[in-house]
C-alpha cells in the first residue's frame, strides 16, 4: 500500500477484462415458405447468406416467403445454427 504524505486519492486500476464471453449455443427449428430450396425435410443454416442461396431471398412483393425469410434471418442474428424445412403449398 502506498503512503500519502497530505490527505489524497489513491487510483488503483485492476484489468477485469479476462472473462470468457457468451457464446450461442441454442439451435432453432422453423418451418415457412421459401422461393425455392429443399422440400419437406430438413436443412442447417448456419447464417444469413446461406439461408439466402438454399431458399432465396424475397422478393419484397408482401406474399409469405417474405415473412418466412426475415423471421429465420433474425433468429440467425443472435445464433448460428436454425434448422429449416420449406414448406410447400398444396
């Protein structure tokens, strides 16, 4: 400890940097309606891009696989591993 000769503040600084973050761990299961892809079984995405060339991105027309895309991309936004199967209409 050190001594102060006048009344003072002493500063001490202690690195708490040294944690392990959190890391996803959590995989998800979704079913929707996508332009093209797989049908009726299966697949893992791990990321936006490659949900993006298994099913295609939408269009922007309002129809079902744009509210099918961006749910399953926002999901891959905070995990890296959703497992999604096409469905397909009658």
């Amino acid at each position: 400890m050190a001594f102060l000769v006048s009344p003072g503040v002493q500063v001490n600084e202690i690195d708490l940097s040294n944690f392990i973050p959190a890391l996803s761990t959590s995989i998800g299961g979704y079913a929707g309606y996508f332009n093209w892809g797989p049908g009726d079984e299966t697949v893992l995405v791990t990321d936006e891009g490659e949900l993006g060339r298994i099913f295609g991105v939408p269009n922007l027309d309002g129809d079902l696989t744009e509210s099918s895309f961006f749910t399953a991309a926002s999901f891959l936004k905070y995990s890296n591993a959703l497992q999604i199967a096409r469905a397909i209409p009658s």
